[in-house]
C-alpha cells in the first residue's frame, strides 16, 4: 500500500533547502501539529497534496502513479 505520508515526509527531509517544520507549517497556514499528522497519514486530499507539491516543488501525483506502476499499491505490499 502506498502511504502517502511518509513520501511526503521523506521529500521534505530530503529538500536541497532543508526546510524546518516550521516553515512548513508557515506555507500550509497551520501548526506544526497538522503537519506531523500529514506525514502520518496513509492518504490525503487532492488539494492538499497539490499545495505540498508546489510548496516542495516536487510532483508526489508522479511519484504515486510511477509507484502503481510497479505495483505497490497491490495487497500485501
């Protein structure tokens, strides 16, 4: 299954910028709070995923859609 969350998580930690949470949270008008609970969350919104891709300047529709490709998105993986 593919959980959205961590790639979030592992994007943001892996920005060239190394951001902090807090700046994060800063672009997504919200808490540091919210933003834990984003990287914790196996889906998420359309719209707030879009956001996050131009906040991190990183295409995560690209990175969902090469990873059913290859089939993680499949029980039991």
């Amino acid at each position: 299954m593919i959980h959205i969350g961590s790639i979030i998580k592992e994007v943001f930690e892996n920005h060239p910028r190394r951001h902090t949470i807090v700046w994060l949270a800063r672009q997504l008008n919200c808490v540091r709070g919210n933003v834990y609970d984003i990287f914790s969350r196996a889906s998420i919104d359309t719209f707030m995923l879009l956001r996050l891709s131009k906040i991190l300047d990183h295409d995560f529709f690209a990175d969902i859609s090469e990873r059913l490709k290859n089939g993680e998105n499949q029980h039991g993986q």
